[in-house]
C-alpha cells in the first residue's frame, strides 16, 4: 500500500482534487491510499473523492505564507511519511513546491504533464525549453516522490464514492515570517470566451502591448483571449486562455495577434469558424491555419483597424 499526500489549494480546488488521477497513473494500484490537506478550503468538492482529509488549523498560522505553510507540511511528513506528495502547480502551489522539496531533502519535478512507467521505473514528463521539447525525468533515491502538476491537463474522474475519514491537525510548529497581508482584494469578474462571438487573441508578440487588445475588442464587440505565453507571463488570467490546458473557443472570428500556433494553442481552436492571423513571420504554424493572414506588426494593426473602424463609425 502506497500512500499520497496531494496538497488542496483552495484558490483551485478542482485542480486540486483532479491531482488524484496523478496519483492513481503514479501508484497504479487499487489499494493506494490518497490524503489531501487543506488550509481553509471548502472541502466540500474533495468530499467522498480522498480517503482522508487532513484540515490544518492553529490560530496563528499564516496559511497566505509558503514558508508557514512549509513548516506544517515537513511536520506532517515526520509524521506520516507519505510515499508521494503532490502539489498543483498553481501560483501558490509554485512557491510551496520547491521549499517543501528542499526541507524534505528530496527532488522535485516541477510542472509535470504527464505520468509514464517504463521497465518498472517511474517517469514524470515535462515540458523543457518553453515547451520545444518533453523531458523524461527518472526517479532515483529513497523520496518522498514530490512533483508539481501543471492545472488543467489531468483530470479525475469520479467513480466510486468513498467513505472520507476527515481529521483536524494543529501543527506544533508554526512560523511566524515577516510577511504580512494587508489587504485581501475580490478576484475581477471574467467573461467566459467559449461565449464569445469575436475573440481579440494576443500571444507572445504582444508581451509588453497585451492592453492594446482590449481596444480592438471592443471596437469589434469581442472579448480578449489569450495564449498561454501571456498567461505564464502573469499578464492575462488563466481562464481566458485558449489551448490544450486552456479553453476550446468556437467564435466566429478569431483575431490571433502575435500567436505562433503551437499545437496546444491550436488544440483550442477546433471549432472557430475563421482566423486571421496578424505575425511578423508569415510561416508561423498560425498562418497556414488562417484565412488571411497579415504580415506585420501587430501593434501596428491594431492601431490602423481601430483608426478605420473609428472613421467609419463617424462618417
Ligand atoms: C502540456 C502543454 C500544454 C500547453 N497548453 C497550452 C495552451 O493551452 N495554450 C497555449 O497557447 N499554449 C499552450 N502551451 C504552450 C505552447 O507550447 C506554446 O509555448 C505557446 O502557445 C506559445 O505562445 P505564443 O505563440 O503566444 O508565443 P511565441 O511562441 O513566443 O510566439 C510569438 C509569435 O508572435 C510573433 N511576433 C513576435 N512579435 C510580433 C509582433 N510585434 N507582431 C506580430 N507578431 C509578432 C512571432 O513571430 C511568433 O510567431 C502548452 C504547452 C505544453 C507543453
């Protein structure tokens, strides 16, 4: 018997609880056991899905700072030696992976996309230099087993209900750092892209320029979209990203601006009616994909179309 400790973010809990089908690709075995442990999430969701439930609660535990979060972690790990730890490699999940891994004195793999067994061995796949190629990454030593999972590419499937035994933890340890939080601010309200009948989408060509879009967007009544260059970068949120570990989109137009068209990008565009494609390269991926396609700069289109637009909506 296996046994898999999957970290439960609450600002993602069905990434979380979709980390399940990592552990069972992992464990390959009926009778692994899978604990998630949550900070203040609404376990509701992961209800019925774990076999346990560990919620964390000390009063004057920091639960917004990774290293406190750390510190309970390593506790729980003396405690219980998981044989594999999980973590969703949301934004959070990015802080916490890595000083975890290094205070348990194990390896990490971050970002992982994929789960392999070959000759008995287990190996955990990740995208390596922005995504051009996979890398196989082996396991070696006595563990725990610890990856980050990238959201969005693994997800559970419930089938049968369990009986989820939930225990409360308070940590003996608990550190108090020097990070303070000030202020709490509501997530901005989003539109949902698969609705939208024009999408403005902006990929890498438009680091730097990705408000430019909105313009445009509005110009044409669309909504903005994005490539997960942008998303990664921070510079657009992950639900309008369209893609593999993204959205699929169906509007009538989509507008790609400085998107290459990598095979995930284009994974979520299936079901779009026409693209245009506006590159520098006129032999990006994108492009053979488009109806037109226009040579230049994207900032450049952008200005002169909604110039045009403007002009017209006047005369
Ligand atoms: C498992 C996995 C899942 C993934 N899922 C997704 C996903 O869901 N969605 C997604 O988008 N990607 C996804 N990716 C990433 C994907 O492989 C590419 O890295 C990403 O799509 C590249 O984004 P991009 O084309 O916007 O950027 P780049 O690759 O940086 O391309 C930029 C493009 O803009 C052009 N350009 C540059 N400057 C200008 C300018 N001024 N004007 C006009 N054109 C310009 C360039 O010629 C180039 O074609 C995934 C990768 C992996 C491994």
């Amino acid at each position: 018997m296996r046994r898999c400790l999957i970290y439960l973010d609450e600002q993602a809990l069905q990434d979380s609880v979709d980390l399940l089908e990592v552990a069972r690709q992992i464990h390959a075995s009926d009778d692994d056991v899978t604990t998630g442990v949550t900070f203040g999430a609404d376990i509701r969701l992961a209800a019925g899905a774990f076999d346990s439930i560990i919620q964390v609660s000390h009063p004057q535990l920091k639960t917004y700072d990774p290293l406190a979060v750390t510190e309970v972690l390593v506790e729980l790990q003396e405690k219980n030696a998981f044989d594999t730890i999980l973590v969703p490699a949301t934004p959070f999940g990015r802080m916490l992976a890595p000083r975890l891994a290094m205070r348990l004195k194990t390896g990490l793999v971050a970002d992982v996309t994929a789960i392999r067994h070959e000759g008995g061995q287990l190996l955990a796949i990740r995208p390596a230099y922005s995504g051009r190629i996979m890398a196989a990454i082996l396991f070696h030593g006595t563990g725990p087993v610890m990856m980050s999972i990238r959201p969005g590419v693994f997800h559970w499937d419930r089938t049968a209900e369990k009986n989820t035994q939930t225990e409360t933890f308070a940590p003996t340890r608990v550190r108090d750092g020097n990070l303070r939080r000030l202020a709490v601010k509501a997530k901005e309200q989003t539109y949902d892209i698969r609705e939208s009948d024009v999408l403005v989408s902006g990929g890498g060509g438009m680091i730097g320029h990705f408000q430019e879009l909105e313009r445009l967007a509005q110009s044409l009544g669309g909504q903005v979209s994005a490539s997960r260059k942008i998303v990664d970068q921070g510079l657009a949120s992950r639900s309008i990203q369209v893609g593999q570990s993204g959205k699929t989109v169906s509007p009538k137009l989509y507008l790609a601006l400085g998107i290459d068209g990598a095979v995930q990008h284009v994974e979520g565009l299936k079901q779009v009616q026409h693209i245009i494609s506006v590159n520098l390269n006129k032999n990006a991926p994108i492009c053979s994909l488009s109806d037109i396609v226009v040579e230049g700069d994207a900032v450049t289109f952008i200005d002169k179309l909604v110039a045009k637009i403007n002009q017209e909506a006047s005369d």
